[in-house]
C-alpha cells in the first residue's frame, strides 16, 4: 500500500545524520556524566558542548539552557514552579493553548494555587490583545502569561515580542511554547524577550524523549524531579546522553538549511491550498491557516464542507497519516477544545476539520494522493445529500 505521512507537527522522521551522531555516542561513550573519572567526564563534555551550541543558535547564554525529556515535561516544570516557587498567583493564558500547558494550569487552578484567566479568541483564531493589555495593568497580582509561538491545531503565529514587550512593562512573566517554531524559524531568544520557552527534538527531526527549557537568567524557578540535582539541579536524573546530542544535532541541521526547507515547504503548502479548492471548491480553512504569512508555514487546518467522524479511518485505509484535530475518549470522537472554542456546536456538526503538516521530505505526488482521497469522500457525501 502506498504511504503518505502528512504529521509532521504530531512528530517528524529522525534524519540518518541525526541517527549516526547518536549511535557513535551509543557506541564509544557510556560513562554517566555525573562520574568524576575520565568515563563520565567524557559524557559530560558531550551535554556541555549540545548546551552551548543550542545556546549559540538561540542567542542566550548556556546557563539559560536546561535539559528536558520533551516539551510537556518543560512546559510543566516552568508553570508548576512559577507558581511555587515564583509566587505567581494569576495566569493569564488561552483554551487554545497545547494540552500539556492547559492541564497543568487546570490542575494549579483545580487546586485554589493560581487565578486563571482564559483570553478571548477571535473567530479568526487570534488572541485578543487589547484584553491582554487592559489585564496586564492590573499589577495586583504577581502574574504569568503563558501563549504558545504557533498553534499546534491551526497553526496561527502569536506576536511574541510584542507580548514579550507589554509583559515586561507590566512585571508579569511570561511563558511561551515554542516546540512547533524552534528549528522552523531562525529564532532570537534575546530579540524576542520572553522569560520562559520549551523546544521538543522529535519536532525538528530528531529523537524522541529529548528536550529542554529556556529560562531566562535570574528567573530562579525550582526543580520539578528531585534527586540528584542534575542540570544544575532543575532537573535530576541521569541525563540522555546520546537523546542530548542528537537534538543538537537536529537543530544544526534544520537551522543550516532553513531557507532550503522553508522554501520548499511554503510552496507545498500553497499547492495543497489551490489543488484542495480546485477539487473541492466549498473548502475552507481553519483560523490563519491559509495565510503563509500569519501561519506556520508547516501546518494548513482544513475545514471540509461535510461532517464526516470516520475520516481518519478512511485517509488510513487509502495509507495517508494525518490529524483530525480531535482527541478520542472511550472510543468516541471528541471535538477538539481548538474547534469548540473558534465555532459553535451547529456549525462543528456542518464540517470535519483536518490538520496536515508538512516537512522538507513532503512531495507534491504526496499531495494529489491527499487531494484525490479527500475529493472521492467529498463526493460521496455530495451523492449521500443529494
């Protein structure tokens, strides 16, 4: 059966040059870094040279840089210590944001430790930034907003720097995630400003189970894992040697030969947009997501015309792997937070959202394979209505 992978923002193939510079550390350096000995010097050496590299891409300083399994790990640490550490005691953040902030900041508010005030969102997906500035000049309150740089579901770029900016000016932290830019973007985390960041490896080609988190110098936010006091003691346990390396690694390469895979990618994009409204020409898009501009360029959130909640077993069967936007509870599609948010329940039960997601390895042959799929379902719903 043919195989089209179009999940590039759920994770991405690791690269072979990723693989090699892994396994030669798997092979040749095994010493637990935190051993005194030449063994665990050698290892050790291994995560400081990654951490000054990623640093140096990022312009920050290698102490702002700590070493995580994933972006949810990160992302729970910074939040969770904001609050117990940091005396937050409002957040100001949106239900647009990716689960793993959304539950830590419910659990927090579950638990009477913070305030939390979920932003407006416009139909076009936007935040409200007028609300934002109107809240951030209560300074009662020590507060935390906490915005993703992309939207993992319909792809809308949020104004970082901008928010970064009326953050400082207000004394209010602010958190950003940043696991669907790092390595797509050629980004400045000094420029931008932002206290907090998160990066994910198996976003940007490589390994699953490696990450890490930004936090700006002086934030002083606590450990989430206790125990040995690794990663200058943010974050103990004995690190991933070889998952540390290939994530630098994968950011290299993805930074190398950025304008390369941005090109390429924007131009798929583009051509899934037109071949989708030439073949279905009542589809739409979701928030930004047409807008290659306003969007991440690697992610388009369709919204076909016709309610279909077996589309994801109908795309598998024809071998294509993408996003339905939706989570799957007791075996029952579940509407996304995402799409209750920007559409009422009437009109959700007129259409079927669908997120593809794109990568330098992404082929226009892949494309009408989807086209083709998606315009034999459209039709048949056409037949079914008619």
């Amino acid at each position: 059966m043919q195989r089209v992978y179009l999940d590039n923002a759920a994770t991405t193939a690791i690269r072979p040059e990723v693989v090699d510079e892994m396994a030669n550390v798997m092979k040749n350096v095994f010493g637990n870094p935190s051993s005194t000995h030449v063994f665990g010097r050698e290892a050790k050496a291994l995560i400081e040279m990654s951490r000054k590299n990623i640093a140096q891409r990022l312009n920050v300083s290698p102490a702002e840089i700590y070493f995580t399994s994933c972006g949810t790990e990160s992302n729970n640490t910074i939040i969770r210590s904001c609050v117990n550490d940091l005396d937050v005691t409002r957040i100001i953040t949106t239900d647009m944001e990716h689960k793993c902030v959304q539950e830590s900041i419910k659990d927090l508010e579950h638990r009477g430790k913070v305030e939390v005030i979920r932003l407006n969102v416009q139909k076009n997906g936007d935040i409200d930034y007028i609300q934002l500035e109107d809240l951030l000049k209560d300074q009662s309150k020590k507060t935390l907003v906490s915005l993703m740089h992309a939207n993992n579901e319909i792809g809308n770029l949020t104004d970082v720097k901008y928010i970064s900016k009326i953050c400082q000016e207000n004394n209010a932290l602010f958190h950003t995630d940043t696991v669907q830019t790092v390595g797509h973007y050629d980004l400045d985390f000094q420029d931008l400003g932002m206290d907090f960041a998160s990066c994910s490896a198996h976003k940007i080609h490589g390994p699953k189970g490696a990450g890490f988190l930004y936090a700006k110098k002086a934030s002083h936010i606590k450990a989430l894992i206790a125990g040995g006091g690794q990663e200058r003691g943010l974050r103990s346990g004995t690190e991933n040697v070889y998952g540390i390396v290939g994530l630098s690694k994968s950011l290299d390469l993805a930074l190398d030969e950025l304008n390369t895979h941005v090109n390429h990618i924007k131009e798929i994009k583009q051509y899934t947009i037109d071949q989708l409204k030439e073949a279905i020409p009542s589809v739409s898009f979701n928030g930004l997501s047409e807008d290659l501009n306003k969007s991440l360029y690697a992610l388009l959130s369709i919204k076909l015309p016709f309610h279909d909640t077996l589309i994801g077993f109908e795309l598998e069967l024809a071998g294509i792997a993408v996003s339905q936007g939706s989570a799957c509870s007791s075996g029952a599609a579940k509407v996304s937070l995402v799409m209750q948010t920007l559409y009422t329940e009437e009109e959700i039960n007129q259409m079927t959202p669908l997120r593809v997601s794109f990568s330098y390895e992404t082929t226009k042959e892949d494309i009408n394979i989807l086209v083709d799929t998606l315009k034999k379902i459209a039709e048949k719903h056409q037949l079914q209505n008619a």
